[in-house]
C-alpha cells in the first residue's frame, strides 16, 4: 500500500530561491516536497543544505504529486517564460480540479493573466506570486505578493503568511487581486527598485565628483542619512559597499566596470506605463540610465571629443564634509524628493491598471508588503501606508498632506542640485525627471495647447478649445487644406 500524503507543498526550482524558500517553509513547520528539471539535484540538496530537516523530495513530478496532502499545492520557482509553460502543461495530467499551481518566478504579468484564465477553464487554481528580497529574503522572509485565482488564498495564506518577513508584527504579504495582479504589482515594485538605485547612484556621482567626498566619507554621509527619512535597505547597502575593501585593501567599488545590465521587469515597467499612458518617467530614465552606461567604449570616445563642463571639486579642502555639509544636506532633500515623485508614479501606475483590469488593488495593503522584507523596503514606505490608510481613494501621493509638505520642504535643495549637477556636466536623468513631472504636475497650463495645434496643422488631428471641451475643432491653418479632419493617422 502506497505511503499516505505527507507534504503541505511541493516546490519545484532546486537554484538559490527555490532552497531559501524551502528551508523557510521548513522552518515554519511545514513539510515540504522538493523536484527539479534536473532531479540530480534534488539529491544534492537533500545530502546537503536540506540534512536533518523534514524535507523530503521526488525522484518524478508523478512521485512528487503522489506525496502531496490534497488540495496539493505545488509552487514553481524555475526560471520565467518558457519553462513555466512545460511545468504546467507537465503536471495538469497528473493533478486534480481543485489543486493549486503557483508560480514565483518572476513572470510577466500578462502571462499570469493567462495562464490563471486557461488552468481555471480546467478547474485548477493558479496563482502568480511577486517574492522580492532575494537570497535572504526566500530564507528569512521576503516580501511575498500572490494574486490570481481568489479560491486559492485561503489554502496558501497560512503558508505564505507565516514565511513571509514582519512589519510591526504584521506579515509583508496580503491577497493582492485577481490574474496577474500579483506578478505585476511585483513587476512595478522592481521598476521603482531601478528608481530608487539610480537615485542613489546620482546622489554618489555628485557626493564625488562636486564635494570631492572619497568612498569612506560618502559611506558616512549614507550612514547619517540611514537613521532618518531616507532609511531603507538599498541606501544601507550602498553605504557598506563603499565602505568594502578588496583583499588589497582598495575599494572594490572603484575597481568595478561602469556598465550596468537589466532582466527586463524595469522595461516592462516601463512599457507598461506606455500602454496605459500613464507618466512613470522616473522609472523610465532609470532603465534608460543602464542602458547608456552600457555603452562604455562609445562614452570613453565621446569623453574625448565632446566638449562640456567637467566637475571639479574645490581643491585645498582640509574636510570636504564639513565644507560641503549645505551641499549634502540639499542633495539628501533633492534624493528624497526625487523618491517621492518615483513612488507617486508607481502608485499612479498600479491605480490606473487597477481600473483597467478591475483588480480593485489596495494600496494601503501593498505599502505594508513593501515595508519590509523587499529589496526597497523602507521606512518611508510606512508614510506611504500613512497616506492610504487614511484616504484608500487617494488620487496621487503628492497631494497627501504629508507628502506634498515633504516636497515643499525639500523644492528649493532639488532645485539648488539639479542646478548644480547640470553647471558641472553631472548627468542626473532620475534627479532632474522627478523635478521636470512634479513641476509638468502642479502646472495648471502646460504647453501642450502648442502641440495640438501643430497635430492638428499637419495632420487635421482636431483640438477643444478651453471654453468648449469635448467638442472637436479642425482649422485650414494654410488656406489650401481641405475641412476633413484626420480619424486613423495618429502622432
Ligand atoms: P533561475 O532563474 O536561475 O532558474 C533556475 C531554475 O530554473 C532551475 O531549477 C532550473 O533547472 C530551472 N530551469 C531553467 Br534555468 N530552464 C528551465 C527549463 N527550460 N525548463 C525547466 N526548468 C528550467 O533561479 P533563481 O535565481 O532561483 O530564480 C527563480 C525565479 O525567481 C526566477 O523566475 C527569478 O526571476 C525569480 N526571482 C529571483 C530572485 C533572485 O534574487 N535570484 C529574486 C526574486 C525572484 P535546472 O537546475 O535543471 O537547470
């Protein structure tokens, strides 16, 4: 007679998320089933990392399914696209209506979307997951944000709760919304992660290269910064990384290529933002700031051709901190109102996908998933709960009381720093993106009455007038064009 079910969860994905994550689970109290593409390592793991906890494993996904309690929960961390396919396609045959697929890669929201409608059309219940917080995260607890089908919450959320990291005692995990709104609430939390890096990233090249701080001395300045509004895991990272030293004592972050490489969730993000039409410039440039550093031989040419400011740190500064304390203190305002304008985008960005897919996601409850256990979490994201907790309807961050006080507080040093990165040829795509929407977003006339005329000149596009909105005017700005306006030729 064939053993009883034992495991409460298999996981399939033996590489450095699917081992943290089980060994997490394991620590928890829960049994759980291991499998991987290449089963090999199923044995390695359980001789290893795995020896002398209660994890067991599979030697075939049909011996995984047969140790599964029911309704079987089976979790795939596998590499996203193609190989998550096969796994479901594999395993339909093998389970039951009622049973759980849930992917934790990191996948496209839209095949989430997918994949959740085809399963349930079978009877079976998906669920796409973000984990965010990488190695240590999946061991100790990540950031965990499921959604897709609502009948499986119920039968994971005691897993996935009590895995995931704290915050004030509350898990950083909550039923996000429906399809892919898991994967994708995931997707824009690593475009604002590309936001928050590179501001970061500026605020180092102008700490260096206009105050003339050395490595130790930036490391200082993000210690200090650390124990206020600014705390959060990326800037205390950044903080010991400067500070590391190579086994030949010189900074390793001076010895590392200035060409930085992306996975692709920024630039879904940003596609995304396209498609809805919704402004998320900051994360944009952010990818597009990679994607220029790429360019590392062309830069080093252009370096020698192309004329322009180059920084030049005072000289004969005995104590640049001291000297430039005014600077740095302006150039921590401008980083923090840059980062509100990043997460004001991002929200502006979940709430118009909300509406369009009907997903109904809440903002308050996303904060608190981010506040803790993720690559951004932070203190600052607990203002942003703040903000939602006591308006769930809020339009914009910005005009949250605490939030459009902070920006206040902090314009003049922004401004005062983009001037000043721009005087001395200091490239900030993300600093002065921020500056440019937030003063395009408090600007009650823009431009863009210029624009429509110019659209409607060349290619009889149309405009309202400001005193009869809603109705569609053509001119003959030439006198040799005809009265047709345009209906198909878009620019
Ligand atoms: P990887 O993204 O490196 O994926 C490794 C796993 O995918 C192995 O189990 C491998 O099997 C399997 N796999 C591959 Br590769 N191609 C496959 C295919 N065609 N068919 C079946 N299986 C295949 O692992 P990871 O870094 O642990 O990440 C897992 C997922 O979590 C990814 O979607 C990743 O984007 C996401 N994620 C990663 C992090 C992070 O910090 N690393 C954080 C958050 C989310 P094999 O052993 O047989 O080659």
């Amino acid at each position: 007679m064939a053993a009883a079910p034992t495991a409460d969860l298999a996981l399939i994905g033996l590489a450095v998320m699917g081992k943290n994550l089980i060994l997490n689970m394991n620590d928890h109290g829960f049994t759980v089933c291991a499998y991987n593409r290449t089963v090999s390592k199923v044995e390695e793991f359980l001789a290893n990392e795995a020896k002398g906890t209660n994890i067991i494993g599979a030697t075939s996904l049909a011996d995984m399914v047969s140790k599964l309690k029911r309704p079987r929960r089976v979790m795939l961390l596998v590499k996203a696209g193609s190989a998550v396919d096969g796994f479901i396609n594999q395993l339909v045959p093998l389970i039951e209506p009622g049973d759980i697929i849930i992917d934790g890669g990191n996948s496209d929201f839209n095949d989430s979307t997918r994949r959740c409608k085809e399963l349930a059309a079978k009877g079976f219940l998906y669920v796409g997951t973000g984990v965010s917080g990488g190695e240590d995260g999946a061991r100790y607890g990540p950031s965990l944000m499921p959604g897709g089908n609502p009948e499986a919450w119920p039968h994971i959320k005691d897993i996935f709760q009590s895995i995931s990291a704290k915050s004030d005692g509350e898990p950083c995990c909550d039923w996000v919304g429906a399809e892919g709104a898991g994967h994708f609430v995931k997707m824009v939390h690593n475009g604002i992660e590309y936001g928050d890096m590179q501001l970061i990233s500026e605020a180092y090249h102008l700490l260096k290269s206009v105050c003339g701080l050395s490595n130790d001395e930036i490391s200082s300045v993000f210690e200090q910064w650390n124990n206020g509004e600014l705390e959060s895991f990326l800037i205390e990272i950044s903080r010991d990384i400067l500070k590391f030293r190579d086994t030949d004592n010189v900074h390793l972050v001076d010895k590392i290529l200035d060409s930085a490489s992306q996975k692709g969730t920024g630039k879904w993000t940003g596609k995304t933002g396209l498609d809805m039409g919704i402004p998320i410039t900051l994360i944009v440039e952010a990818v597009f700031a990679r994607t220029l550093s790429s360019f590392k031989s062309e830069r080093v040419t252009a370096s020698k051709l192309l004329k322009g400011p180059s920084p030049q740190p005072e000289s004969g500064v005995s104590n640049p901190l001291e000297h430039h304390a005014g600077l740095i203190k302006a150039i921590k305002e401008a980083l923090y109102a840059s980062k509100i304008i990043s997460y004001a985008q991002g929200f502006m960005l979940m709430r118009a996908t909300s509406q369009e897919y009907g997903w109904t996601l809440n903002m308050g409850g996303i904060s608190l998933m981010w506040r803790g256990g993720c690559i951004i979490r932070s203190v600052f994201l607990g203002k942003i709960k703040q903000a939602f907790d006591s308006n769930p309807d809020l339009s914009n961050l910005l005009v949250d009381d605490f939030f459009n006080a902070e920006v206040a507080r902090c314009q003049m040093s922004w401004r005062e720093v983009c001037c000043k990165g721009i005087t001395n040829g200091i490239p900030m795509p993300a600093f002065s993106s921020a500056l440019a929407f937030y003063d395009g977003y408090r600007c009650d006339k823009l431009p863009a009455n210029l624009l429509q005329a110019q659209r409607d000149y060349f290619g009889a596009h149309t405009y309202e007038l400001l005193d009869s909105p809603g109705t569609h005017h053509h001119t003959n700005w030439t006198g040799h064009g005809g009265t047709t306006s345009a209906s198909t030729y878009n620019v």
